[in-house]
C-alpha cells in the first residue's frame, strides 16, 4: 500500500468510500452601512442655525398670511404658495443632481406627510388667518410640537420623558386658554379655533411621517417630493390662483412670492436638514419661539 502525502495528495474525508471532498465556506457578505445623517442629542451647529432660519420665517409666515389673505381665497393662496416653493426647490434639485430612488415605504410616507402637511395644513392655516389674528393662530397651531412629541414617542420610539409630558401638559392647557379667550372676546369664532387645531394635528402626522424618510433620502429630495405632492392636491384651486392674481395689487403678489421662497421652500428644507439631525420631539419644542415672534411682527 502507497503511503499517503499530504503536501502532494488531496486530502479526503475519510467517512467512507465516495465521499466528496468539503466545499470551501463562502466569503461573508461585507456589512451594509447606512449614510443616513446620526440623529444627535447635541446639535450641531449647523443644525442649530437651520433651525434658527426656519422658526424666523415660519413666524413671518403668519404675518404675510394675513396681509396676503386679502387678497387671496385660502385655496388659491396654498396653491400659489406650493407653486412657488415646488419651482424654487425643483431648480436647486436639478442643480444638485442627486436622487434617491426612494422605496414604497418611503412612498407612501411622503404621500401622507405631502398630503398632510403641505396640502391640509395650508388649507386650514389660512382659513383660520381669516377668522383669528396672527399670534393666537400661531399659539394655537403650536397644540402641535404637543402632538409631535406623543407621536414620536409612540410611533418613532422617542419616549415619553417625564420632562416632555409635564411640558405638553402645560403648553396643551396653555392653548385651549388661549383658545377660549379669543373666542368669548369676539376675536375669533369656533370654526377659526377648530381650524387651527386641524392644522396642528396635520402638522404634527406631517413630521412623523418625514422623520423616518430622512434616515435614507436628502433633505431636499424630501421637502421638494412633498411638496410638488402637496402642489397636486391643491391643483383644483388653479382657476381661482388665476383670476385672484390678476385682480390683486403688487404688494399681495408680492407677498405671496415671499411665502413660497421663504417660509414654504427655504425654511421646510432647513427644517428636513434638521430633523434629519434630531429627535422629533425635541426639535418640535423649538417651535414654540415661533409665536413671540410672529406677535411681535405683527
């Protein structure tokens, strides 16, 4: 019998006769690493200054509202202002030359956060300007960093810190007060206060809905793709945009132009860019500078 070498022969298992030889294991798979920006419990400073922009525009926003509202019907005025923003935002998107093919998932929360948010908050936002002033509007809208905060702890896995919800408490019993004042002293009626509400709560469904899709898509894909989304839900009011423009003065359209580059494209992307780089609820609370500010102005 021939003596077996392992440096020239090939090595058998030796459990019987036929046995094949054992197949080398395969090269594991290398990690799939996600680019998605870490969402930080200390903000940068980057974050902190594209939060800035966006509370000081969104608080001129209930200001030019309702100097615009004169002029515009609240659908035409939603309309003209998601016009405005899609165009700026598809421009600099081109620009850019990035897109993330987004997934079904993805799809279907920029739908409901474009619907929401874009289409119906607008909406109700100036209905209610027509019926209530600028700073109750704006305390009132703000019921929705509350709804925020409840939504992202049970939807997103935030938490309820004890913190948080005494908070809410407060800032929820602050704005039925507010609420109530403003009606009983004829300075605005059921239907402004209910609108304002509505617009709190969509609001509030808009940015937990943004919120996952920005773990993976740009901050700009996200404000333009709700935005132009929104932009369709509101196209029924295109005869109305029309008609009104042509009647309206240079100030109004003026105004309106302010309204979709400003606090509609500029402060929603900053906005994205931010909340992309914090937690939801903590980063609705920032919100709340908005109604000081837009009282001041007004």
């Amino acid at each position: 019998m021939r003596r077996v070498d392992p440096a020239v022969d090939p090595v058998t298992d030796l459990t019987g006769p036929g046995s094949v030889p054992a197949a080398p294991a395969p090269p594991a798979a290398p990690a799939v690493t996600e680019l998605a920006p870490r969402t930080s419990r200390r903000p940068s400073a980057g974050a902190l200054a594209a939060m800035t922009v966006t509370v000081l525009a969104w608080a001129s926003a209930f200001v030019g509202i309702r100097g615009v509202g004169r002029a515009y019907e609240p659908g035409p005025l939603a309309l003209g202002r998601l016009l405005l923003g899609t165009g700026a935002l598809g421009l600099l998107l081109v620009t850019r030359r990035r897109w993330v093919r987004p997934t079904r998932r993805e799809w279907a929360l920029l739908v409901v956060c474009g619907l929401a948010w874009f289409g119906v908050y607008n909406l109700a936002l100036n209905a209610a300007e027509r019926r209530v002033d600028a700073g109750t509007t704006a305390m009132l809208v703000n019921v929705g960093p509350i709804l925020i905060a409840l939504l992202a702890g049970a939807v997103l896995g935030e938490g309820f810190p004890r913190p948080l919800l005494t908070g809410a408490g407060v800032a929820f019993g602050g704005a039925v007060l507010i609420g109530l004042a403003t009606t009983r002293s004829g300075g605005a009626d059921t239907a402004g206060v209910l609108l304002c509400l509505l617009a709190a709560a969509t609001y509030a469904v808009g940015v937990v809905s943004q919120k996952p899709v920005l773990r993976r898509l740009p901050a700009l894909q996200v404000t333009w793709t709700a935005c132009a989304i929104g932009t369709l839900a509101c196209l029924p009011f295109l005869p109305g945009l029309v008609r009104q423009t042509g009647e309206a003065g240079t100030g109004a359209v003026a105004g309106l132009v302010y309204l979709g580059l400003v606090p509609t494209a500029l402060a929603f992307t900053t906005w994205a860019y931010t909340l992309a780089r914090m937690d939801a609820g903590r980063l609705g609370v920032t919100t709340y500078l908005v109604p000081p500010i837009a009282i001041l102005a007004a």
